[in-house]
C-alpha cells in the first residue's frame, strides 16, 4: 500500500510539473475569475488632469484589481453628483462644492479620495497686468462665466481680504465670453479654474498668471473620487481597490506626465497635446491643501471641509449646515 500511495504521489507531482512547462511554453493560463465592471464618471470634457484615471488602463492598474473601468466625459459636477445619487456609475471625480450642495439636498454621495486639495479657483490675468494681490482688483472688472458658484466664491474671497465686492466689478460674458474679454483687454482678469484655463489661454499666445483664492484664504474642497453611499456600506473592498489603482494613476503620472499625456492624445485626438501637457503639470500643483500637508495622498482635511461648509452657508449657496463626517470620509485610503 505504501509503495502504491508513493507512485500516486510522484505521478502527481510528475503531472504538475508537466502542467507548468506547458504553461510557460504555450502561454496557457488557466481561466481567472471575472473582473469587477464598474464606471468612472468624469466632471467635464476630457483635459488633462483626466490622465490620471487613463494611464491606469494602459498600465493595467485597475486589472490588477480585478476590475475592468470604463471612463466617461461629465457635463459639470452638480450633474455628475446627481447622476452618483441615482446610482448611474459607481465612481465619480466631482468637485467637493458640488458634492457637499447634493449631500445637503438629500444626494446619498460622500467623497472618498482628495485629489485637487488646493482649489484650482483662481483669477487669471494677462501677466502685464502685474496683479499679485486681490487689492490689484480694486476699481477694476472681472469677468465670469455667469454660471455655478463661482461668482458667489469670489464675493466670499473679497470679503476674506478686507474688501468690499462692490469695490470690483463682474461681467458675466459666458464660458468663452470671459476669456476673450480678457484676451482684448477690457477685464483685468477672469474667474476660473487655473488647471485648465491658463494652459487654453497659453495656447493662444498670451502670457497669463494665476493668483489662487485658495492662496488667500479662501480654499475650498476641489475636486475628488466621489461614491454612492450605498456603495460604502455594501460593497467597502471595491472602494480600497479602486483607490488603489487611482492612487497609482496619479503617482504613475507625476513621474512620466509626458507618456500619461500622450495616452489620452492617443485615446482623444481631437485634443491639443501641448494643452493637455500643461494641463496635467498643473494638476500636480493642487494635490496638496495646508492642511494636508503631510498626510497620505487622498487623505482630505475636517479643516478644509469645515471652511468650505461655512463659505457656502454664509453665501446662502446651501441651506443647512451638517456633521462633516456627511460629506467625506477618509476609511478607504490606501
């Protein structure tokens, strides 16, 4: 009997052996569990900050997560948080004003991972202009696009720095409107987000600075990875694991921006690379708030949650205040 059990034994391990040249030969490997299908909803049409989440598909980062991650352009992050609400994807890069607004409308949604921890609000000037302060925009005209709270903001970031909101005039010319005011010099400066605007406006010859309300006292939550809370509680290792891979993209990125750029041209060639470049460097300027400093990346801030609530209150653009741990939390960072 022993003699038999032994000659089972080495024909077993003979069979193993066998199995694993032939993989390593041929390339077979055996079926593997299926990947998790989950969606990432952007905040807007492609730019450059978006490489962050595309470069994990060419390095297979969320594969080896077990997930397969399919991106999608946003109109705007009002509109993304009410679609994470109604649960149409499971993931969505919003901006935290936005998502704190829904949470106090009743939106189950919580943010989950910071990745713009410095507001990229700002006002952009012509460099000529030599503004350096926010005294520099007393008597003069900012343009806005009309639309969203950023108009709201920037009264807020006046009021901040000792200065009266009707001391500095606003034009709500639209979108495309406020920069070409800009451009032809009837507005000293423009509201927007710096990450994407300076490098549009460089892209059109100007020479063009940025002076952040964040740098002013004004930081408010920018954007980050945003979940249904239903999410959180039902389905806790999906969330680890799409950070992780996240949190990969973004560290990946900032090592080689140029290959992470050149992958969202190659996926999107209707966009400027050169934009898309500047865009990208930019974005890496943002991931760290004064009170993260420090911290893990993806890791927010109570103090900068709390702030960003009390801006919002204070300029009626909510209509309730509540607990900060409603509106993100920091048990998935990896």
């Amino acid at each position: 009997m022993k003699a038999r059990a032994c000659r089972q034994w080495l024909f077993k391990i003979g069979f193993s052996l066998i199995a694993g040249v032939f993989a390593i030969t041929t390339g077979w490997v055996a079926p593997s569990v299926a990947a998790d299908n989950v969606s990432l909803r952007l905040d807007w049409k492609i730019y450059g900050t978006h490489a962050v989440f595309f470069i994990g598909e060419k390095k297979g980062f969320y594969k080896a997560e077990g997930m397969s991650v399919k991106i999608g352009e946003g109109t705007g992050s009002s509109t993304v948080v009410k679609l994470m609400g109604a649960k149409n994807d499971t993931f969505a890069f919003a901006a935290g004003v936005s998502t704190l607004q829904g949470v106090t409308r009743g939106i189950p949604v919580k943010s989950v991972f910071g990745i713009m921890q410095k507001s990229p609000l700002a006002i952009v000037s012509l460099k000529k202009s030599n503004v350096r302060s926010p005294k520099d925009l007393l008597g003069k005209t900012v343009s806005t696009s009309g639309k969203g709270s950023g108009t709201a903001l920037f009264a807020a970031f006046l009021k901040t720095n000792n200065i009266n909101p009707s001391q500095v005039g606003l034009a709500a010319l639209g979108r495309s409107g406020k920069s070409r005011a800009l451009l032809a010099g009837k507005v000293i400066g423009m509201i927007g987000y710096s990450v994407t605007e300076v490098p549009s406006l460089e892209g059109k010859g100007a020479k063009v600075s940025a002076m952040h309300l964040g740098d002013w006292g004004m930081n408010v939550v920018a954007n980050g990875i945003i979940i249904n809370t239903a999410t959180e509680k039902g389905n806790p290792s999906l969330i680890r694991r799409f950070l992780r891979a996240v949190k990969k993209g973004i560290v990946y990125s900032k090592a080689y921006p140029d290959e992470s750029a050149d992958y969202v041209k190659e996926r999107f060639p209707h966009k400027k690379r050169a934009v898309l470049g500047k865009e990208l460097r930019w974005t890496f300027n943002l991931l760290v708030s004064e009170a993260t400093k420090g911290k893990p990346l993806g890791w927010q801030a109570n103090a900068d949650w709390a702030r960003t609530q009390n801006v919002l209150e204070k300029n009626k653009l909510i209509k309730k205040t509540m607990p900060l741990n409603n509106y993100f939390s920091n048990a998935f960072i990896p």
